[in-house]
C-alpha cells in the first residue's frame, strides 16, 4: 500500500498575482509610478481571483493567491482614486472662485435684462430691466429734461460662508448709450436714508435686492451697466435698453 502523499499542482496564477502586486506597490511609491500601478494592480487582483480558485481545486499557493488578489485589489482602487484626484485638481489649476462660469465679462458679449453672471465659488448676480419712473424727489444731480430709469440688481450667495462685498455694496461702470455718458444721480441724502443700499456683506445662502437709479438725457437708447459685487470678481456686463 502506497503511503506517500500525492504532490499539489503548482498555482502560477497565484504565484504572478503576488509578484504583480509587489511590483504595484513598489510602482506606486515612486508617486509618478502611481498611474502604471493602477493596470498592474489590476492584473495582480485577476491572477489572485484564479490562483485562489484552483488552490481550492487542491493546487498550491492558496496564500499567495489571496495576498495577491488583496493587495493588488487595494493598490489599484488607491492608486486609482489618486489618479482621478489629481487630474481633476490639474483641470481646475488656474480657477478662481472669482471667475465667470457664465457668459457676460466685461470684454464679452453683454448680458440681456434679466440674466445671471455666475461665478464658480456659487455667486450670483441678475441685473433686470430698466424701466422708466418719475424723477426723484430732491435728487440735485438731475439735469434738465433727463429721465430716471429705475432697475434692480440681486445678489445671491450660495456658498455655506459669508460674502464680504465691495466698499458701496457694488462696483460698478455705467454708460448711457449713445455717446458712452456717464449717467447721473440720485444725489439725495432723503432717498439713501429712506432706501438702504447693499449690506456690507452676504451671510450664506443669503440674497439681497436693491433697486438702482440712472438720469440719463433725452433720445438715450441703453444703459451699459458693468458690475462686479466684490473687489477681486471679474466684472460681469448687461446692456439695458431704455424705452
């Protein structure tokens, strides 16, 4: 009677998904590696899933097999998460929460009455239409036979922190069009007590809407309105007709 044990058969594929997986790590420290770490890995955790699969069929390298489908399993989904991390990061390198994610900067094609300029950090800004009221009680810097147009400007601030805004709420460059005049008015120390302006800054989720005035001449066509609500924002542009 034959009393000597029948030899296991040997596991390559448990043998390559150790090695590959070794050599996934050791890859993946080089930090630039960490790319060619992902496919090895990947390979290592296919090997592993085989070899683990004949050594229960009685092959060698059960060990082998499930240390390589671990470790290049865990390598590749790693190695993975960083590409993707970092790429994404490099995409977005020369961002600025300040900038436009919409059209309308100031050397754009302007905005329509009623449109958003966006900008990437989640603030927003609508200007609407310009439409024509009666002149301003006590306003001294209207001129003889100009019209007050009248139109709002909203703030909205979607970021989870505050918003500190420019010096008067808004910065601002207006032209009455034709001619590029700059409008006037109002000058009434009774309108600005009576109608507050913007607040000095926007909590989150916080929105603010202040109604503005322009005197414009006689025979004026638009209003070239260009603002930006902090300091360091690109400068978002309307063009509002005035009827």
């Amino acid at each position: 009677m034959n009393t000597n044990p029948v030899p296991k058969r040997s596991n390559g594929a448990g043998t390559a998904a150790l090695s590959l997986a070794v050599s996934a790590v050791v890859i993946a420290a080089t930090v630039w590696g960490i790319p060619l770490a992902v496919p090895l890995g990947l390979a290592a955790a296919v090997c592993g899933g085989i070899g683990w699969r004949k050594a229960r069929r009685g092959a060698e390298g059960r060990v082998r097999a499930i240390v390589g489908l671990v470790l290049g399993g865990t390598t590749a989904a790693v190695c993975l998460g960083v590409s993707v991390w970092f790429i994404h990061g490099l995409s977005h390198a020369y961002d600025r929460p300040g900038e436009l994610v919409s059209q309308g900067g100031v050397y754009e094609t302007p905005l329509s009455p009623g449109a958003t300029a966006r900008y990437r950090d989640g603030v927003r800004v609508t200007v609407g239409k310009a439409r024509r009221v009666p002149n301003l009680p006590g306003d001294v810097a209207l001129g003889k036979g100009e019209v007050t147009y009248e139109f709002t400007v909203t703030y909205v601030n979607d970021r989870k922190s505050p918003l500190a805004l420019a010096g008067n709420g808004i910065r601002t460059e207006e032209k009455i069009m034709p001619g590029a005049l700059l409008p006037s008015g109002p000058m009434s120390p009774e309108w600005d007590r009576d109608h507050p302006w913007f607040p000095k800054e926007l909590g989150p989720h916080e929105k603010v809407a202040v109604k503005m005035h322009v005197n414009a001449p006689p025979g004026s066509t638009a209003l070239d309105f260009t603002c930006s609500p902090t300091d360091y924002r690109d400068d978002a542009h309307w063009l509002l007709p005035l009827r």
